[in-house]
C-alpha cells in the first residue's frame, strides 16, 4: 500500500490513536493479549475458585496423576500441582514486573542524564555502560546471585541491574536528537533545570521505547527467573516459582515417571512467554510510524 492510498482520517489521529488502531489490527498481538489475560485473571483469582493452597501437604496423594480432586496432579510430597502453579505465576511475574520497572527508571536516568549534560559527562556515562554491557551476562547473572542470596527482593535486584544498559542507550539515542530542537533549546535558554528537561520533555519522547522496551523486557525477566529459580539462585522453596518448580521435577525419575510435575510449569512458562512476546511486537510495530506506508 502506498502512502497516497492512506485513510486522509487517519492522518489527523494523535500518534497514539494511530498507534491504537495499528495494534487493534495485529491479530497476532491480540491473540498475544487475550492469553495473557487469561493466564493473570487465573492466577490473580485462583483461591476464588481452587481448594487447594500451594504448600498445603497430603500425604494420601503422593505423587498423584491429574485427576477430578487435582487437576494437574500432585508433587513428592502430596502439593497440589495447579495451586504451586497458580502461585508460581503470581511470583514470576511479580518478580518479572518489579525487576523491569526498576530497570526502566535506571535506565531512562542514565540515558537522559548523558544525553542533556555536557560532552565530557556524556563520554563518562556511556563508558560506564559501555562496560556495564561488556560483562558476561550469564557469568554475572551467576555471581550476583550468589552474593545478594536467594529470595524474591535479591532476585529482583539482580535482573534489574542486568536489564538496564540497552535501554539507556535507546533512550540517549532519542533524546540527543530531541536536545537540539528549538523548544529544547529555549527551555535551556530560559533557565530549565535537569529535571525539567528529564520530565517535561524527555519522559515524554520517550514514552513508546519504554513502554515496548518493558512488555518485551518482562518476557525476558521470567525466564531470567526460572533460570535463577532452577539453578537454586532465585526463588527459594517452600515458595513456589515455575522456575524452582522445574528444578524440583529435574530428576530422571520424576522426568520420567511424574510427567505433570514438569509439564505444566514448563508449559505455563512457554505460553506466557510467547504471550507477552507477540503483544511486545505488536506494540513495538503500533510505535513505528511507518507502519502506514506499508
């Protein structure tokens, strides 16, 4: 479609009732969306509608197969399968959604910060990213964790402080444009602070890089999580996280044998993560404007 055969309606939307409609036609992200909502209204009112809490033991049903009482089975010690699910994904997400909301405002500072201070502050923050970006993910995913311990705060901490480099150099990549605008230098001219330039003109130029960076980010976040959680460096039991929930049906009996014990974590997990991934593409295209001219 060329750009002449345009809705001429259209052109006259704000930018984010163009980006609305573009989303609204992504059949895909929609997909995306209804399942995500699907899976937080059922584990947000899961006590609701299930007997069952998720480090309640029965001793009777050991290792017990879906059934009518337990839909997805039990666990080594009697736990029913679908509650330690339903939290588990209370958990994961809350660490997910924490740990990128942390993320997202160390990196908008940073990114801000060098793009409207001077040349040689702008040099020395972004080498301090540039290293922060340079170290081994994997590796400093591992000694972080090991030293701030396990639990849901040191988990979150340490996600947040992996996930904030790029965004920071999306972020200053915008803004250098935008600090050489008339309004930006009249704003400057007339006196305006740091923080004025942060909030009144970065924050919102800025508004469809966080907003894309952070859907995409939370997928991102979970499985760092059940990564941590499986390793035994996240979530601790008796808590239940998809993460550690796979690390304790990790054996070769239980992988065998106690297929639902894996099974629908790590299907929970898969689908939630393909979830917010098709909703982050959609609104990532929604945000590209030249998204009309195709």
């Amino acid at each position: 479609m060329s750009a002449a055969t345009i809705d001429v309606s259209a052109k006259h939307r704000g930018p984010t009732a163009r980006a609305l409609g573009r989303f609204i036609t992504n059949r895909v992200a929609l997909l995306g969306l209804l399942v995500l909502l699907i899976i937080l209204t059922a584990i947000l009112t899961y006590p609701l509608w299930w007997s069952y809490t998720p480090n309640q033991i029965d001793l009777r049903a050991l290792n017990k197969s879906p059934s009518a009482s337990h839909w997805f089975g039990t666990d080594g010690v009697g736990r029913d399968i679908l509650a330690r699910l339903m939290q588990g994904g209370r958990t994961s997400l809350l660490v997910a959604v924490t740990s990128v909301g942390v993320s997202l405002v160390i990196g908008f500072l940073v990114g801000a910060v060098s793009s409207f201070s001077g040349r040689l502050a702008d040099g020395a923050i972004m080498r301090f990213v540039d290293l922060a970006m340079t170290l081994p993910p994997v590796i400093l995913l591992l000694v972080l964790a090991s030293i701030v311990g396990t639990g849901i705060v040191p988990t979150i901490a340490v996600i947040s402080l992996l996930s904030w480099p790029v965004l920071s150099r999306m972020v200053r990549a915008r803004l250098l444009e935008l600090r050489e605008r008339d309004f930006v230098v009249a704003a400057r001219g007339m006196g305006a602070g740091m923080r004025h330039l942060l909030f009144r003109h970065g924050l919102p130029n800025c508004i469809d890089i966080l907003v894309v960076y952070a859907t995409l980010q939370i997928a991102n976040a979970i499985l760092l999580e059940a990564g941590l959680s499986f390793l035994g460096l996240g979530i601790a039991p008796p808590e239940a996280s998809w993460g550690n929930m796979l690390n304790a049906a990790r054996s070769t009996s239980v992988l065998e044998q106690y297929v639902w014990q894996w099974m629908f974590p790590g299907a929970a997990l898969v689908i939630t993560v393909l979830a917010i991934n098709f909703v982050g593409d959609g609104l990532r295209d929604a945000f590209d404007p030249r998204s009309d001219l195709k």
